[in-house]
C-alpha cells in the first residue's frame, strides 16, 4: 500500500473534479465549464457515442446488449453484497438482475428508458403532509420518512431546465394552475407546456385510456425523452423523432431520438475548452484535508493499475446513487449510519420502486409488442401520492398506473398464460399463440423509508482492488406490499374493462430479490434534508461535513415516489447547480448553517 | 476482447509508444470522433466444434430438441442451430465469466433472493453437469446415453433435471438444465449472427420482425397484422446472395 502511494502521479490542479461522466455529471461539466472554470471529468467506463458504439448497423443486439449486458459495469469491477434484513448474512450480486447500473460517458443516461417525470408537490413534504391529513400514527411502523428540505415550487424552474435540455415529449396537465384536459390534472403547476408534443401511442394505449376514463380515471401520455418530433436544445444539440424501434431501455439510440448526454449534453461539452474527460479510470477516492473538513481533490486508478491524484477546489459525485454512498463510505464524507443505535446519515434511507400490476390476455389482439419505446405508455396518476384519501386503506403512497409497451424483444419477452410448461410442444405453442395477444397494465409505486433499509460498508466481500463492497439490506416492507396489491386489484380491474380474457393479478409477495430486473431506481443513502442527523447534505446538495463535494443523483431523495427519478435527478442537479453559480463559487464554504 | 474496435487497437499502440503515464484516455477539445469506427459483432461461421466435444454436442443436440421440438411451427432447437450457438458462447468470454463476480466465500446456505452463487463458469457447468449426466445415464438406462433414450424417456428425465428430483452424481441437476434451457432459448431467439435462430426460425415462431428499427407505420396502424419477413444485423440471405 505504502509503496502504491509512493507510485501515485500528483496531477496539476484543477477547479471542478466531477466523478462520472453520466447525466447529472455532463450536465455540471458543461455549465461550470461555460463559467471559465478548469474541469475534468473521470469516468470509469470507455467513451461512448452514437455512430461509433450504438450504430444502427449494431444497436439492435439484444444478447449482445441485454442479455450479456455489453454496457453496464461489470460485476467483476464493482457490485454489491445484498440480504433482505438485517439479521442476514449478505451475499455479493455475482451478475445485475434487479437493476441494471451503466459504465461508459453516459452512464446509464445512455440505455435508460426516459419516462421523465417531475414528482407531485405533497411528495416533498411528504411526512408534514400525511401527518397534518392522517395523524402520525397512519405512517408505518419503523418508518423514517421525512420532508425533502426543497419544495416542488422552489424546484419548478429546473424541471423546466431539465425537460428542455431533453425536449420532453408530452402533453401539460397543469399550466400555471389551469387545468388541461389532455394532461395530468394532478401534476404540480408549470410554467410551459413540454418542448415537444406527446408520442403517438400503441392499440393497447388506446383501450387502456378508454377503459380508465371509464374507471373515472384521468389517462395522459406519459411525459417520454423518446421524442415525438425533431427537436434542439438548450445548447444547441439536435434530436431526432423516435421510430419504435423496441431497443430503448438497454440500448443506446442509434436514432439520436433518446435524451442522452450523448444527444443533449456532449456535444456541446466537448466544445469547451476547459473541460477534460479522462476515460477508463475509477476514482476509488475523495481525499480530505487532516482535519476532515475540506476536500483535497480524488486519487483514481486507470485501467492498467497506475494510480494518479487528482487535485481540485470542488468535488462534484456523480457516479449514480449507490456509488455515490460507497465513495462518501470508503472517503469518511459525513457519519456512517449506524442502524442499531439509529444514528449516523452515510447510508441511511435507501429506497427502491415497487412493481405489481396486471397481465391481461385477449382472445385476439394484434399488440405488435415490438413496435414499442422506452417510454411509450399512458398513465393515469389518480392513485399516485396522496392523490387519493388513504383513511382505512391502511398505507401510505400511492403508484402511477401504466398502459405501455416498451420492447417486443423475444429473449426476454415470451409471455404465456399461467400454467404453460416452459419447454416442449405446448410451450411452444403457447408462445407462438400468446405473443401478439397480451399487454399489461402496471403500477410503478412508490416506497417508503425505513430503519432497517440501508446502505453499508460489507465486512467481507471486496473489489479487486481489496475495497469492501457496498452492502445493501432491503426489503419491501408491510406498507409497500399493501399498497402494491391495492394497486394491482386496480390493474386487473381496469385490465377487464379493457377487454381482456384472462387476467393474471401480479404483486409483492416474495421478499425483494436480486433476480428478475424490476428498476434501477436506487434511491436514498446520501439524503438531502434541513437537519443534519437526518440527511447527508443540505438543500442544495452539498455536504453537511465537507463544504466543497455536492452530491448529484438519486441518492439524495429521503424516499422514492411513485414514479421514475430521472426528472427529479435532473431538476436537483441543475438546483444545486444554481446554487453553485449564484452563491458557492462567490464565497465557497457551507450553503446552510444550522 | 471480443470486440476490438480500430479506436482501441490504436490507442493501444499509442500507449505503447510512449513512456508517459498513460491517464486512461485524455480527451479534450472535440469530439474523439473517427470515420467508420463501428464495432459489429464477429459472425459465427459453421465449422468444427470450439468447446464442446462430439459427445456432448449430441446430448445438447438432444436437449435442445426436446426443449424447442421440430414441428408445424417450425424448426426445432438443433436445426435452429442452438448447440452451434451455445458452442460459441462458451468457447467465447461468456463461457469465463468474465464479467461476473467471482470473489469467495462461498457459504453453503444462500437465500433465493440473493441469486447464484456458484463458483463454476459456464464452461464448468456443461463440462461437469454433461459428465453427470452421461454417468447418470449409463447407469439408470443399461448403458444408454441420453440423445439414445426414447423422446418420452427423454422427456421424463428433463422434467426430473428441471425440478431436482432426479440426482446427478455430483452435480446440481437443477444448474445443468437451467443452464441449457436459458442457453438454448437465448440461441433460439437471439439474432442469428450469433449461430442459432438459424432461418429465424424463433423470430418467426412469435412474428418479431428483427432489427428493423422503424415501426411509426404499425404505431399508426393499430391492431392490424405485420407482414414483413424479420431482418437481422447481417440483412436477409437473399440480400446479400443475388440468384437466391
Ligand atoms: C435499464 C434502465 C432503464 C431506466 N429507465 C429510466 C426511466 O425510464 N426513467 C427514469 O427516470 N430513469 C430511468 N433509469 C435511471 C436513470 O438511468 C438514472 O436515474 C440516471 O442515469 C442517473 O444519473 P446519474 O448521473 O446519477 O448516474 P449515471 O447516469 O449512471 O452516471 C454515473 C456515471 O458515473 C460513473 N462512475 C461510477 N462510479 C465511478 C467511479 N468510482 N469512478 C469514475 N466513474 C464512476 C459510471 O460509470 C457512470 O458513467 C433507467 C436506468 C436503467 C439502467
């Protein structure tokens, strides 16, 4: 070890060091770089672009992409240990299942799906709002659920950032309080309707609606960063319309018609002239100064093993939620949380998204599966949030409620009717008979945050470069498995409306597994907050205990709504990033005193 | 690597060349953008066996065509080509588990939830659970292998591997037929380029029509059936053979 860090290259200084070069990172590199500051960016993964790595000659690959997992990080490098409560032994995630985290510029901004949210206004004061409506004994036990420190108006203006740096495509609900027809009357207020209208949906988008209104629901295209038109951002970088190709979550676009930092953020990046992007190296530390007050800049390894010092006046994590909290652990960035004595914020809260919902068989359908994006779908959001009155339901949180197809792709997608075999003659024809005939309507919901679901250093299992893993211990718990049901006796409501022949109901009912892919909505760990026993970083994403390393990502949400983060993720980053223009570069120190 | 693009053999060289440290890869000003640096797939071509030997070829020949059998529907998992495919793959980084996590301890007891745990890479599984089988076999079935059993025998013993209940002489029978069955379905349904699907038969079998990457017609079209032959990354054989 000594004689490692004898090896260690002091580099030249430099003002921004950004860990990651995926979305939140991009975003930074490219507006601190536009203030004259000095930046790099280090990535772990290659360089990755359009013609050259998701050309359309290539891109439609699914064993190459999806079931061999070409882009993500590789286990070997970096994986985590997991068991579902505390009392178990953790064991490492040998190869990704449940979520899917990216490596490579981009990150996994480049094969997410882009169904772009922005949260509802209760879902950032979340705890003073169930209280005030329910009374605190309505929350569920052992919960740590608290308010976010930032409100939905105080966040608009970046949502707006965000969804304009994507080209959003999508149809307003709520446009400066007027309620809209065609939108989600429940979203909170915006300022401007999307940058681009909402994609043309699927047959079965077209019987959900139907059916729901029927329900007296309120269906609404799902807001998609698979844009329904051409489109150029805010920096000049240009889009192309979407064209179903069914290889969007995943996949990179080889149509430059997903929201990427490839499509919106790099190629006006690259034009800076202070910003460097050093690729294939893993940044395996945030160095503080002696006291632990300030950090000193980050120590990365390249590919061949030779470590390098990076120094730097602002240190900027955006590796993705859960290698965000590693680095704070393995750095000593804030306290450890200690979940026996409940103390302590480094690794507290970690939340994930609940799945259930319905499969719906017809008798005969043409769904055409595989004419299908990432973020095709229509959702109704009447039960999401506190949209609905939870009195004797006996949870708390709600789901949007989705009609979509998002891939057609036969490895993985073979439906058949409960009951088929799944090899031989009836297997066979099952899947050829089923194929065309099924659809699904799901709820993405939200969930809670809990004592005993959280992030931590693991004990024995390490990385090649002998660094404990991180060890994550989650399960759904009673709340969530409620309201996952709840939802899902909805679905298969709405699912027989639509016409369907069968119906299977789909719920939580085994404790939460690292198998079947669900979402990589990894929320919580380094939680943004108003008190610091509570939450990591203050309102403006900064450290609580070390002033120059802001923390981007989902890491930062006390709990996980009903929805996918990345609007969220995109609207805190360019927040904080207000906050670093407008106040932290003039007078660099803590944001927040308490 | 399998995929070696222009760009990393030059950086390679470059790396090479100079005596500097090397700072992964630099890149600052523009765009590291290079003319035709795409990096396609290296086809399978027919020819002999990569991995596995004649034997075990024609148990997976066996397997694979009980698990996806010929019939009206279309070709079965050997014709389809699913042990060239899983041929392939295992002689390939796939069969190294290169990219899994491969650090110990390996504890005994596991919880579902926490997924495989073996040690064994993939090229282990069908070399040791083959060799089980084959043991298996011998002795249960007078001296029979498995691709001599009847289809119903066949049949059977599959079912027994599936659910455990049959024993291999130390080997996990469940790991050996979950091995297979998510080879075989993956060889079945992945684009030909990679050996199996072989006619597209697969994609015929549920009427995916491949990577043709543009469906605003059928968006547009609700409800209504595709009529298109599928396409793979490498075209259509008559595209690509004129006279045919
Ligand atoms: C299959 C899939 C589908 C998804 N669909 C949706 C969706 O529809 N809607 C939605 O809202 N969200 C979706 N997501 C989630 C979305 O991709 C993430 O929320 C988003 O990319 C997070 O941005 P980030 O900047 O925090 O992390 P990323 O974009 O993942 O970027 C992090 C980067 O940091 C790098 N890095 C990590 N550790 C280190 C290190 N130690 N040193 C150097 N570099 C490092 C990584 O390689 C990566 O490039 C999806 C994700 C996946 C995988």
């Amino acid at each position: 070890m000594d004689e490692a860090r004898q090896m260690t290259t002091i580099l030249p200084r430099k003002g921004v060091v950004i860990v990651g070069l995926g979305w939140t990172g991009s975003i930074l590199a490219l507006e601190l770089a536009r203030q004259g500051l000095d930046v790099v960016a280090i990535e772990r993964g290659p360089w990755r672009d359009t013609a050259t790595d998701f050309n359309i000659g290539t891109a439609a690959d699914e064993l190459r992409y999806s079931a061999r997992q070409e882009t993500l990080v590789k286990p070997a490098q970096e994986t985590l240990t997991m068991r579902n409560t505390p009392a178990q032994t953790a064991l490492p995630i040998r190869s990704w299942g449940s979520f899917l985290p990216g490596s490579g510029v981009g990150g996994s901004g480049m094969h997410w799906n882009g169904q772009t949210w922005r949260f509802l206004p209760n879902d950032f004061v979340i705890n003073s709002h169930l209280t005030a409506r329910y009374g605190a004994a309505a929350l569920p036990q052992g919960h740590q659920i608290q308010d976010w420190g930032v409100t939905y108006d105080e966040l608009e203006p970046h949502y707006d950032a965000f969804e304009y740096l994507c080209g959003i495509s999508g149809v307003a609900g709520n446009l400066r309080g007027k309620i809209q027809e065609e939108g989600n009357p429940f979203e909170g207020a915006r300022q401007r309707g999307y940058p681009t209208p909402p994609l043309k949906q699927g047959y079965a988008q077209d019987l959900f609606a139907k059916a729901a209104r029927e329900h007296g629901l309120h269906p609404f295209p799902r807001p998609s960063a698979n844009l329904s038109t051409a489109y150029t951002n805010t920096y000049g970088c240009s889009l192309a319309p979407c064209t179903y190709c069914g290889f969007c979550e995943r996949f990179g676009c080889a149509n430059y018609a997903k929201s990427s930092p490839q499509t919106c953020v790099l190629p006006a990046l690259m034009r800076e002239k202070t910003f460097e992007a050093r690729t294939e190296c893993e940044v395996t530390k945030v160095n503080l100064s002696a006291d632990g007050k300030h950090a000193t800049g980050v120590t990365y390894v390249d590919k061949d093993g030779v470590e390098f010092e990076q120094p730097g006046d602002l240190v900027l994590l955006c590796a993705y939620a859960l290698f965000n909290v590693r680095l704070m652990l393995l750095s000593g960035i804030g306290k450890p949380y200690d979940r026996d004595r409940n103390e302590g914020v480094v690794g507290r809260n970690y939340a994930y998204q609940s799945s259930s919902g319905s499969t719906a068989f017809f008798e005969s359908a043409r769904f055409n599966p595989f004419a299908a994006s990432g973020s095709l779908g229509v959702t109704a959001d009447d039960y999401n949030g506190d949209n609905f009155d939870h009195g004797g339901l006996g949870f708390v949180g709600g789901a949007s409620i989705t009609s979509a197809h998002t891939n057609g792709r036969p490895i993985s997608y073979r439906p058949v009717p409960p009951g088929t075999p799944t090899w031989g003659a009836a297997w066979k024809r099952a899947t050829a008979d089923t194929y065309q005939k099924v659809t699904t309507v799901n709820a993405a919901g939200s969930v809670m945050s809990y004592r005993d679901c959280y992030l931590d250093l693991d004990p024995t299992y390490k990385d090649p470069l002998g660094r404990p893993l991180l060890r994550m211990t989650f399960d759904f718990q009673d709340n969530e498995r409620k309201m996952a049901r709840w939802m899902a006796e909805h679905c298969v409501d709405i699912a027989k409306t639509m016409g369907a022949k069968q119906t299977v109901l789909n719920t939580i009912t085994e404790p939460w597994s690292v198998v079947p892919y669900q979402t990589t909505h990894n929320t919580g760990g380094a939680v943004m907050g108003s008190d610091p026993k509570t939450s990591a970083l203050n309102k403006y994403l900064q450290s609580w205990d070390v002033s120059n390393v802001f923390v981007m990502g989902a890491s930062a949400f006390p709990q996980n709504a009903g929805y996918n983060p990345t609007g969220t993720v995109g609207a805190l980053t360019y927040w904080a990033l207000n906050a670093i223009k407008t106040t932290y570069l003039k007078n660099p120190g803590p944001l927040v005193t308490v | 690597m399998v995929y070696k693009t222009r760009r990393e053999v030059l950086a390679a060289s470059a790396v090479a060349a100079l005596a500097t440290p090397a700072l992964g890869r630099t890149i600052s000003g523009e765009m590291p953008w290079e003319p035709n640096d795409a990096h396609p797939p290296a086809p399978v071509v027919p020819g002999p066996l990569q991995f596995l030997t004649p034997d075990e070829a024609a148990t997976i020949d066996a397997i694979v065509d009980r698990l996806i059998p010929s019939d009206e529907l279309g070709l079965g998992g050997k014709d389809a080509g699913c042990t060239v495919f899983i041929d392939r793959q295992l002689a390939g980084s796939y069969g190294t588990n290169e990219t899994r996590y491969t650090k110990g301890p390996f504890p005994e007891h596991t919880l579902p939830s926490q997924g495989a745990q073996s040690p064994l890479t993939p090229r282990e599984q069908y070399r040791n659970g083959l060799a089980a089988l084959a043991t298996y076999c011998k002795a249960t079935f007078d001296g029979r292998a498995f691709e001599a059993l009847s289809a119903a025998e066949q049949d059977t013993l599959l079912k027994g591997l599936q659910k455990g209940d049959v024993k291999l002489p130390g080997f996990s029978a469940k790991m050996l037929f979950a091995a297979v069955h998510t080879n075989a379905m993956e060889g079945y349904f992945a684009d030909p380029v990679y050996g199996g699907n072989h006619e597209m038969a697969g994609w015929k079998l549920v009427g995916f029509p491949g990577t043709r990457y543009d469906y605003r017609d059928v968006i547009a079209n609700p409800n209504q059936p595709y009529t298109r032959p599928p396409v793979s990354i490498q075209g259509r054989a008559e595209w690509t053979k004129p006279g045919k």
